[in-house]
C-alpha cells in the first residue's frame, strides 16, 4: 500500500512546486503604476534646450526669504537659465497663526526691497500681499488699502493673492470669504488706482474635488499626496470657487488681474479662450500647466496665437532644473519626450514650436505691458 501511494506523493509534490514557480514568477511580474516607467524605443530628433531663446521675465516665483536673501546665488541660477527678471510673489513672506497662516507686515516687504535695490535692482520685481485676518471689522479695508499704498510707495509693483481665499480664508465671525466677497472690493479697487495687476491663484485642478478612481486622471497624484483631495462640497465646490473669482474679474473690469496656472483651464482651451473674450482685462500665467499644454500641441499653438497678447511665461516653483522642459515644449517641435513629474503627467510632451514673435510676447513684452518698473532695456526690441 505504502509503494502504491508513493508515485501520488512524487506527482502532487513536483506539481506544487511548479505552481510555486509559476507564482512566483508572476509575482515578479506585477508592478505598481508608480514602478512602471518603460524606457521608449521610439527614435525621432531630439531638441533638448536648456536656456531659453530670448531673455525672460518668469512672472510666478517664490521667495520666501529675500530680506536676507544672498541674490547672488539666485542670480546665478538665472543667468544659467536666460532669465533676466524674477517676479516674488511672496513680498511679505508669511507665519503661522494656528494651523493657518498669514502674510508679515509691510516691514519685511520693505527690507526684501532692500536687498533687491542694494544688490539686483533690476533684476527682481517683487509683489506684496493683504492681511485677510479681521475682515469685517471696521477699519479692516482701510488699513489694508493703506499697506497696499505703503507697500507700492517702497517698491512693490503687484499684489499676489493666495488660494486660501476661496478655501479657508475666514471673516472675524469665523464664516468663509468668498472670492468676490463684496468687502474685498476696495483691494482690488485700490490697485487699479496704482496701476498694479493682481495676480491671483484660485482653486485647484478639478480632479481633486473628483472621486479618486480609476477614472480620475490625477489619481496617482492624489495617492502620492493625499492632503489634495477634497470632498465634492470641500469647502465649496470647484465651480462654485472659479464662478467667483470670474465675478470678481467682472466687477473690476478696470483692474488688471493674472490667473495663474491659466485658471485651470489649460485642459480645456476652448473655454478658456471664451473666459478671456468675456474678460479682457484677464491675463494668464502657464505656471505649473506645461504638462497640459504639452500634450495638445496644435491646439495649444493655435490658442498661443489667437491670445498672444494675454499670456505670460510663470514657473511657480523654484526649480531650475525643470525649466527646460517649458522652453522644449514652448520651442521646438520636438516629439514624445518626458515631463519631468510622472504625478502630474504619465503622458509624454510635443513641442508647440511657437514663432518668434509669439515667444517674445510671452517671454517678456507682455510683463513689461502690464507689471510697472521692469526694466525693458534687458530685452531686445
């Protein structure tokens, strides 16, 4: 009995072990969408560009220490990209209040120009910022309206509004601010009397207040960094925020205002292209959207050359090292290369090759048009 059971034994142990093989071979298959990062096969001409074809004005910066900056470095790092002027969009700096924070006082922006004016003065333009602590408390309008004025009188030349108006800026009774909260109006009032432009970062993408699902485009970025996703009411939802910052637009048709990252409309140019024929004293930024551009390279061409007039070159962060990637894509006509952030865009970028005249207009001529005290002799004609 024993010999008859032994051939039984032999067969299911060779078999399990060849499962276990299989098993693990498949294991060593599997991978996560974030591992999955083949190398392409594809060969076509390669155009990389790591200075910019003229010289540039990157209207959407942040420097969050320039009182005591050393520019030295910074300028640097400018001058190895061909950008001639830095705009800081973060004059005040800021400091925590609770689990908030709130911008410094006008002190601080004066000695960040300061430094400005002592070491670069030409190479920097720096914007100031509102207090939002204490709205609807008399006297709160007033006294931010006079920071403004205190604020240009030292050297800044814009004011930059944050995108917690609209989240969690809150009045001295704890309910939210809207964007086009009706007590906010002197600000916006008051740098149409200066003659400065507003440049403003409202909401999100709209993938964030979307459910997180595989239908959901920024899902990998949304499981990278979770603290971006937002319920669909959370505070408000998206179009609720982007419909008021438009009012606003609308109600102050003579204050220039910058919506950065395009207002979140660069997947969507043809909306976009209908916001800023409602709205022309709307100007956009492309900070942080190159990838959506990237993507659509004869329609992002065709929009650059319908609205060349109304677009500005803006980054957002300080990296020099993903610089390039916006002078390829805005350039060259190169085909299918990366992007430098797979969180943002799993896809590959084509380039727009936008002309010469085009480049100039986004590169610097039309900062010079709207932002005062840049200085236009760093530029060619």
């Amino acid at each position: 009995m024993c010999q008859s059971t032994q051939p039984a034994k032999e067969e299911k142990y060779k078999k399990e072990k060849k499962e276990k093989k299989e098993e693990k071979k498949e294991k060593e298959l599997e991978m996560s969408f974030e591992e999955y990062n083949p190398t392409s096969t594809l060969v076509v001409p390669e155009n990389p560009v790591s200075q910019a074809k003229f010289p540039f004005i990157d209207v959407h910066s942040h420097q969050f220490n320039m009182p005591t900056q050393n520019l030295s470095k910074l300028v640097d790092s400018m001058d190895s990209l061909n950008l001639a002027v830095l705009v800081n969009l973060s004059g005040r700096g800021f400091h925590r209040v609770g689990d908030l924070f709130d911008v410094n006082g006008t002190d601080y922006l004066a000695k960040a120009m300061t430094n400005v004016k002592e070491n670069y003065p030409n190479r920097f333009i720096v914007f100031t910022n509102v207090s939002f602590l204490g709205i609807g408390k008399e006297g709160w309008a007033e006294t931010a309206c006079k920071e403004l004025e205190e604020d240009v009188k030292n050297g800044a030349s814009g004011l930059k509004i944050y995108k917690n108006l609209g989240f969690n800026v809150k009045d001295f009774e704890g309910n939210r601010v809207a964007v086009d909260d009706e007590r906010l109006d002197p600000i916006w009032a008051k740098c149409a009397e200066l003659g400065i432009p507003v440049i403003i970062h409202s909401a999100d993408p709209k993938s964030f207040w979307d459910p997180h699902d595989k239908d959901n485009e920024r899902w990998l970025e949304l499981k990278l960094k979770p603290g971006r996703k937002r319920d669909a009411n959370n505070p408000v939802p998206w179009e609720q925020i982007i419909g008021e910052q438009h009012n606003m637009f609308k109600k102050h048709p003579k204050t220039t205002f910058i919506n950065a990252h395009m207002g979140w409309y660069a997947n969507n140019l043809g909306k976009l292209g209908e916001l800023m024929d409602e709205m022309p004293n709307m100007y956009v930024g492309i900070g942080a959207v190159i990838a959506e551009l990237g993507r659509q390279p004869k329609n992002a061409n065709l929009f650059f050359q319908k609205y060349q007039d109304k677009v500005l070159f803006a980054k957002d962060s300080w990296q020099p090292g993903e610089f390039p990637t916006y002078f390829r894509v805005l350039e060259t006509e190169d085909e299918y290369f990366p992007y430098y952030k797979k969180y943002h865009a799993f896809w590959k970028m084509y380039g727009l090759g936008l002309p010469d005249e085009i480049l100039k207009k986004l590169y610097y001529k039309n900062a010079i048009k709207i932002i005062p005290g840049i200085d236009a002799s760093l530029f060619p004609e």
